[in-house]
C-alpha cells in the first residue's frame, strides 16, 4: 500500500470542478499530494479544493495558452515543483457529423488533445528538470473503437487523438524519467452524462455492451489514475489503461 502514497508530491488535475475530476482530486489528496484544483468554472474549482482541504482553486480554460502559462508558473512558484498532471478537461459534440458545425468541433480539440498539449508543455520542463513525473490523459474506450449507439465524431476524434499523445509523449520522456499513461473510462456516472443516459431505451443499449453489467463510477476511475501517478506503477508508461467493466472484450 505503500506504493500508493504520494507525499511531498503536487498534483494538478484539469477540469477538476465536478465528475471525475473531483474524484481524482479527493483520491490523490488522500494519498498524500498536494492539489492545484484547476476548472473552468471558479467557484466549481474552489468547492473542490474546499472539500479536498490540502490543495488550492485556479480558474483554467485549457483551451487558453496564457491562462495556462498563468496557473502553471502560479503552482510551480508556490509549491517549487509539479509532479503530477491529469488531463482531464474535454467535452463533447453529441451531433451527426453533417450538422456538426466548426465551432462544436474545434472546441472538442482545442479542449482535448490541444490543451492537454499546452499543459504538458508548460509542466514539461518541472519534470524533465526534476528527471520524475507523471502525467495521466483523461481518454475514453470511444477513442479505442469508432462507434456507439449515437453519432460523436468530434470525441471520438479527439479522444483517439489523445490516446496516441499519450504514447508518442512516453517515448519522448522515459528517458528523462517521467512516465505518461491515459486512462480509458466506459460510460461513468456523472451529471455530465446523466441526460445521455435519461434517454428512452439508451442506458439499456449501454449496459448491454458491458459484461459486468453496469456503468463505472467515479471513484472507480480515480483509483486507475491513483495507480498510474504512484510509484506501485513505477515500470509502466504508454500505457492506455481501460476503465471499461468489459467493453472492450467483445
């Protein structure tokens, strides 16, 4: 279990008001790490970061390179290191790809794979300089195959995109000794994804496609990037780690 503290570490978690993100940020802060709670709703983030207790709120769009450069150089200049990031931060365009308009599908890749490059970026040379760190991409089992019950090209896009970042990014940093890996979640329990999961007859097309039976659950998810950012994960990195109860056995 001892492979799983994180102390004297700094985490920054992305899109962390809500879902996910929040249980990311209560996992990691239990094991030890200090959190930069990033979101782009203020007072969401400053809720978490209340509720984590050893941590701190930043207002961050990762669709924004100044705001980006801004809350990067903040936690770096408090704390004096980042050792952790999870991209977590992207949306999607639930639309059939003949009405999909530009806007909907630049947004999901400005906030997917573009701006988890712009975090790495910025967080890179903290790092690569320390010669350790990890960073865990937020991804989905919809970047592994090309469909479901619903048309989602823009996710789907930027999801498969950030699975392969995940992986050319690895190869680029092991040898400076910093560890990159993606997290690949099923459909999970969220308010985000409660209205998708409302519809008449969709959460039992969902449910049928996962041998166990159920949707994931937050925490569920947050466990698999307690795992990746530890040192019980010290000898795996491009790794895409599904989150999926089966999905992807079919």
């Amino acid at each position: 279990m001892g492979l799983q503290r994180l102390d004297g570490t700094v985490a920054l978690v992305t899109g962390a008001g809500a879902g996910i993100g929040r249980s990311v940020c209560i996992a990691l802060a239990a094991a030890g790490a200090y959190v930069a709670v990033t979101d782009i709703d203020p007072s969401a983030a400053g809720r978490v970061a209340t509720e984590v207790g050893t941590g701190e709120a930043h207002e961050l769009d990762v669709a924004s390179e100044s705001q980006i450069k801004d809350v990067v150089a903040s936690i770096a200049n408090e704390r004096g290191r980042i050792d952790i990031l999870v991209n977590n931060a992207g949306v999607g365009a639930r639309t059939p790809s003949v009405d999909l308009d530009i806007e909907r599908w630049n947004r999901a890749l400005e906030v997917g794979p573009t701006g988890s490059f712009l975090c790495v970026r910025e967080v890179g040379p903290h790092m690569l300089g320390a010669g350790s760190g990890s960073v865990i991409n937020i991804a989905s089992i919809m970047g592994m195959v090309g469909g479901t019950h619903y048309p989602n090209l823009a996710y789907h896009t930027a999801k498969g995109a950030l699975i392969n970042f995940t992986r050319a990014l690895a190869c680029e940093w092991g040898p400076h000794g910093v560890r990159v890996n993606a997290v690949a979640p099923t459909f999970v329990r969220t308010a985000l994804t409660q209205p998708l999961l409302d519809e008449p007859g969709m959460t039992e097309k969902l449910l049928a496609e996962i041998p166990l039976g159920r949707f994931a659950e937050p925490d569920e998810i947050a466990a698999a990037v307690l795992f990746l950012a530890s040192g019980a994960a010290s000898m795996i990195t491009g790794h895409v780690l599904p989150v999926d109860g089966g999905w992807l056995a079919h």
